[in-house]
C-alpha cells in the first residue's frame, strides 16, 4: 500500500496540531511549522494525491513551461494552466497604481481575457521575470575578458548556462557526481522577479543496483503553501524525475522534498480537516506518450519538450476536489 497519501495527512495533522500563527505577505495568515520533509519511492506508483482530485493537466503545462524555459504567462493561459494569474495580475495593477494612480483598473478577468487576445499586451504584461525556467535554462552571468582587451571595448560579456542540459549531460558522463544541481535561486535577480521562487533548487542522486542505474531526485523549498501548493510541487518533481530518467536511460526511485516554512493558510484549515478524513485510493500510473519518448531519444531534449508532450495517468481514482482560495 502505498504512503504518499497517509504521509501528507500526517503532515497537515502536525501542522494542525503544533503550527503557530503566523502573518504572512498576502495578509491572510497562517499555521505554521518550519523543516519537515516528506518522501516517496517511485516504485508504489505516481505519487499524484487521492484524496482529492487534482489538476493533472495544470501540473504537467507549468513543469513543460519550466523546462522550455518560459517566463511568460501566455503559454499557462493558452494552455488552461491559471495558477500564475494572480501573481501576473497583482503585478499589473501594483504597477498601473503606481504610474496612473486616477485610471480606471481592470478586473483579474479582464487582464486575462486581454493576455489572451493581444499579444502586444502579453508581451509586457504576462512576463513574470526572471524566475524558474529563466534560471533552470539561462542563468546568466557576466565573465571577465581576457587581459588583451582593446581600448574601448567592454571587458566584461554574458553568458547563459543552461543548468538542465549540463544536468542531463553530467548524469551521462558521471553519475555519481555529488554535484549533480539546479538553482533557481539567483541572488542577483530577485528583485526582477514577480514572485521568489518557493521550490528554489533540487539535486539528483543516482546508484547502480543489480546492474541497474537507478535514480533520485530531492528538491529543497523554503515556504510551502501545503495544501495547495505541495500536492502540485510533488507531483512536478516526480514528473520531472521521470522525464529525465528517461533521457538518461535510468530507473526513477525516491522523491525526496525538503521543507522549510510549512503553513496552512487560515482560509484552509476546514478544508485540510476535510482532506484528513478521508482514506486514500491505490496511487495511479504514468504513461508517457511514444511520440515523446521517441523524440526523448533520438532528438535533442528541447525538440523533445517543444514537441507533443503528453502524460496520461492510468487507473487515477480519487475523491471530489476540495476548493480553497488561492492567496497571491
């Protein structure tokens, strides 16, 4: 039987009983706990909760978004994925008050129905800065020049390190680095982005088993939103251990996550008691389109993620969906 389930309840149960009350940046408040972790083997199945439905296809949109190494909310929008609308939305009339304090506003639907339809609007107003895909895909950085610089030029240009291909190529040529990393967490930047990164870096593990490689990922987050935000960050990681096992021709073992401030929303606490009491249904699995894991093996990795990126769960039963507001 598997655990993923009875170990998230056991965590809403801790946070239920020993958080302390917390204020937060959204105004809305919180129970809160700091340094838990929480873990599963891959081999029970995909750890997608039961007990309460999830929203597959948003989980699969933003990890494909991360990995394209998108910033812009267009592609969620277009794609049915609304999770980054508030934060996008906050950020437009945080800065339309600032610059034009007596025009009118426009509604959160408004300002996505306009991410939509114009482009020139999503453009400005759908970038979300430097977060995620941007750091995972093109962390940049500025290098010195060598010494033979000519007068008048700069000494100084950037450079993009794409930390998901350098992963992928380390797992193939020494799979037992001890540095086998990636950091969204660019101290450098964080003042352009919308929103600091929650899950801000994650590790791979890798070991040789019966003739086998097998692998493992750990990812580390400072503040997790647990009953919204952790089920989602779960079931990424997972998908993401999956997709790159498959690249590097390994066998997914443990989802490890490791979690700092760990809090329930006061406008949550009802609904995780509700999520508590119900008993979790057999966990599914994931069945990755062939046309995919073709293009996985004999294209690059981006012709792979920009092409048909289908995931499909096989045998996902689960309780109804439990609402609970989002705080941006």
């Amino acid at each position: 039987m598997h655990n993923i389930d009875e170990e998230y309840k056991k965590l809403l149960m801790d946070i239920l009983i020993h958080g302390v009350k917390k204020e937060d940046r959204t105004g809305t408040g919180t129970q809160s706990l700091f340094g838990r972790q929480i873990r599963h083997s891959m081999s029970e199945g995909f750890p997608l909760l039961t007990t309460k439905k999830m929203a597959w296809k948003s989980i699969v949109t933003e990890l494909i978004w991360f990995l394209r190494g998108d910033t812009n909310i267009k592609y969620l929008v277009d794609n049915g994925c609304n999770i980054w609308n508030g934060d996008a939305w906050k950020n437009y009339i945080n800065e339309f008050r600032r610059t034009c304090p007596k025009c009118p506003e426009i509604t959160k639907e408004e300002f996505i129905d306009k991410i939509k339809t114009d482009d020139k609007f999503a453009k400005q107003w759908g970038e979300l800065g430097p977060i995620y895909g941007k750091q995972w895909r093109k962390w940049n950085y500025q290098s010195k020049k060598n010494h033979y610089v000519m007068a008048g030029q700069p000494t100084h240009y950037n450079i993009n390190i794409d930390q998901i291909i350098n992963l992928i190529s380390e797992l193939k040529s020494n799979p037992d680095s001890r540095r086998l990393m990636v950091s969204a967490w660019n101290v450098g930047e964080l003042e352009q982005m919308v929103l600091p990164p929650c899950h801000y870096g994650f590790q791979v593990y890798t070991k040789e088993k019966e003739g086998k490689r097998y692998i493992s990922l750990m990812w580390n987050q400072r503040s997790v939103d647990t009953f919204l935000g952790l089920p989602f960050n779960i079931a990424s990681y997972a998908l993401l251990l999956e997709i790159i096992a498959k690249e590097v021709n390994m066998i997914p073992d443990e989802i490890i996550g490791n979690l700092g401030d760990v809090h329930l929303y006061l406008d949550h606490i009802e609904q995780a008691k509700e999520q508590i009491s119900r008993e979790p249904f057999d966990l599914p699995k994931l069945k990755m389109n062939p046309i995919f894991l073709a293009n996985l093996e004999h294209k690059s990795f981006d012709e792979a993620i920009n092409g048909i990126v289908n995931f499909e769960l096989e045998n996902y039963q689960s309780h109804p969906a439990i609402k609970a507001p989002l705080s941006n």
